[in-house]
C-alpha cells in the first residue's frame, strides 16, 4: 500500500501539529442538509488514510459524525496500525454551548461520543453564541474562552484554539487569556490569502490550520471570472512541471506558507493525492505568482449570521433565508431531543 510522510508543526504549547490532516464534514446538499448519505465511504476513506499515513483528524459536534470518526480510531488502534498517542484529534464546540460551563459539558459529551480519553484540541468553533432557537446569546467569546482554560486545566484536552476569528478578534483574545489558543483554524485558500490574520498569527505563535483550502476551484459557487479554475494555464504549466494536480498544487502552496490543511476527501484516490505534497517545492517567483490570485473572495460567508454579535466577516452579501436548520438542531449527537 502507498504511503505517505506528513510533516508536523511545532504549536506553542510544545505539542506538534500533522500539516495536512483528514477533514470530516460532509457538506450540505441544495436544501442545506448535511450529506449524511455519505458517510459510509467518509468512514472508508478515513480508514484508508490513516493507513496511508494520516495522522490528525478534524472533526466537531456540528459534523454529526463523531460516533464514526471516534470508532475508525479505535479500530486502526484496536489493529495496531497507530497508537492513540500517534493521532491528532481536533474537535469543536458549537454556538449553543458557548456559557463558561457548557464548554465543559460539550467536550465531554464529544468524548463519550467518540470513545475517547482526551482531544488533541478543541475549538471554539465560531466566535458567535446562537441558541438552538436561532436566538443571539450575546455571550463574549472571552467568557466562553474560560470554559476552554477549565478543559485544558482538566486534562479533557491537551490544547485549546479557536475557528473564524478575525484579526480584531484574536487581538482581544490574545489581550485578554490566560491561555493562548494554539491554533485559528479559518478559510484559507488562494482567492482568500488571509495575509493580515497569517501575519499575525504567526508573529504571536497562533498555528493556522486553513479549510475550504481548494476555494472556488471545486465544488463552489463562485463568479465565472474568479481564477484560478481547474483549468487555469498558470496552475496546470505548475503541475505539469512538477507531475502534480492543481489541488496538489494549491494544498502545497498553503504548506510552504506555513498553514496546515484539513482537505475531506470521501475518495481513497483523492485522499492519497491530497497527502502527495511533500516531495516537491514551488520555488520564490511560484510563490509570487500563486499570490495573486488573492483577491479577498471569501467562499463561506454564512450571511445569515451576520447580524450576530461576533460575526467575523466583512462584506456577507444580502442574507436571503434564515439559518438553516440543520445548523441549530439535529438528531443523534446529544441534542436529539429536539427535533
Ligand atoms: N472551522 C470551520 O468552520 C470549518 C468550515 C468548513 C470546513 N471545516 C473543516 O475543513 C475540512 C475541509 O473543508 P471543506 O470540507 O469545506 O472543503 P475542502 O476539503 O476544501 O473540499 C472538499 C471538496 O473537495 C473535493 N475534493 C477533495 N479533494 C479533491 C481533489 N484532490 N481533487 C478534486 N476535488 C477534491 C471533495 O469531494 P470528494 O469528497 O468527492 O473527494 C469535496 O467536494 C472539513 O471537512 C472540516 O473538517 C471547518
């Protein structure tokens, strides 16, 4: 079986975080249903890439999928392919447990569901508090951010970050913790460089793991005229020189800007595609002209959040329908009880 090497970065508490992990949420289908149907081959495809060599997985309560994710663990371990202290988990809160106490209630709950000891890391999964009612909490994400500190201080789990926070928003985070997170993990690809937050995470020891790291270029929506597409001239003259796809080709370009990637592939080729990004380098000028296709499109606005406190974005667009419901409520994973 191929195998692939995945390089680590050192994170700011000493542990060390894969640069490419495997992500875990299905997506949504027209009516905003998460695509539950594929979950079998989601189970698969982590299966085969923790025997590839993946060695972190992303996940969270939202992705309802913590059961199977916990259990392809258990079982590689069960197997002896990895050990659990081999594995990178990284798991999130959602916006309906953002009271101090609920943190806690929420990583335990995660544990239970996936059959684990400890995360690797849990995030704050957005700076917003929503109830399942669609109701505005208004909590500050720094009372929520204590919740996180109690966790770590409890050994529920080895290091605490947050997910979609804003230059502003790291800034007053890093101003006010006692802990500061190990990672931000927002949407990072090349039509949304995120300079500014990359800069600034990096001169205060913040990791970014970056997600939707293919942006417009598959699977998205996106204005006919945003480059690159899959058949851009400049990313496929890069992958003809280096024998890779234009994914490859992106994910690598992330890489050596130091950002770790979580691409979710429910394919087994893709997924071994997407960790073969390691054995070649984009040089200076490559990276100069990757740059430029940094425009500021963002692909996930969620503009029915936007009238939230701590929504992060600017420019959501027109918000045309509320929050769908399947980003308040859902069955199965500890909140069954109301639907
Ligand atoms: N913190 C947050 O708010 C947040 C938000 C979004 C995502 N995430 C995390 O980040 C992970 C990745 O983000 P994402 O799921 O939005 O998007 P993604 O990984 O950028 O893209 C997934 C899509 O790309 C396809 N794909 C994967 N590899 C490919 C390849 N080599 N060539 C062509 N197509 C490929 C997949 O289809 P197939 O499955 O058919 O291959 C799927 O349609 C998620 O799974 C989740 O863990 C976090």
């Amino acid at each position: 079986m191929a195998k692939v090497n995945i390089p680590k970065f050192k994170l700011n508490n000493g542990m060390e975080i894969p640069a490419l992990g495997y992500g875990t949420w299905l997506g949504m289908n027209d009516k905003f249903e998460v695509k539950m149907e594929d979950l079998t081959k989601l189970v698969d495809a982590m299966s085969y890439a923790i025997d590839v060599g993946y060695r972190h997985v992303d996940t969270a309560h939202l992705y309802r999928v913590e059961p199977e994710v916990g259990l392809v663990v258990r079982r590689k371990i069960t197997e002896g392919v990895v050990k659990r202290e081999d594995v990178f988990i990284t798991t999130k809160v959602w916006q309906h447990n953002h009271r101090e106490a609920d943190v806690e209630a929420s990583v335990r709950a995660s544990l239970r569901r996936m059959g684990l000891d400890y995360f690797d890391l849990v995030l704050m999964h957005w700076p917003m508090s929503i109830s399942v009612e669609g109701v505005d909490e208004k909590i500050d994400y720094l009372d929520t951010w204590r919740g996180f500190e109690t966790v770590l201080q409890k050994g529920l789990v080895k290091s605490i970050g947050v997910s979609n926070f804003n230059l502003s928003q790291m800034k007053r985070l890093l101003a006010h913790c006692k802990v500061v997170p190990v990672v931000n993990q927002v949407e990072i690809n090349l039509n949304l460089g995120q300079e500014d937050l990359v800069s600034y995470c990096k001169a205060n020891n913040v990791q970014v793991v970056g997600f939707t790291t293919f942006g417009s270029m598959v699977g998205r929506a996106a204005p006919a005229t945003l480059q690159p597409k899959m058949d851009n001239p400049t990313m496929l003259a890069l992958g003809k020189k280096y024998n890779k796809t234009v994914t490859q080709i992106a994910l690598r370009y992330l890489y050596q800007r130091g950002v770790a990637t979580i691409p979710k592939s429910i394919s087994k080729e893709r997924v071994l595609e997407n960790a073969s990004v390691f054995d070649f380098e984009l040089d200076n000028n490559e990276m100069a002209t990757l740059a430029k296709f940094d425009v500021g499109y963002r692909t996930e606005k969620a503009p029915f959040w936007q009238h939230y406190e701590n929504y992060p974005f600017e420019d959501p667009g027109v918000a045309t329908f509320e929050i769908p419901l399947s980003l308040r409520k859902w069955k199965d994973c500890d909140n069954y009880e109301f639907e």
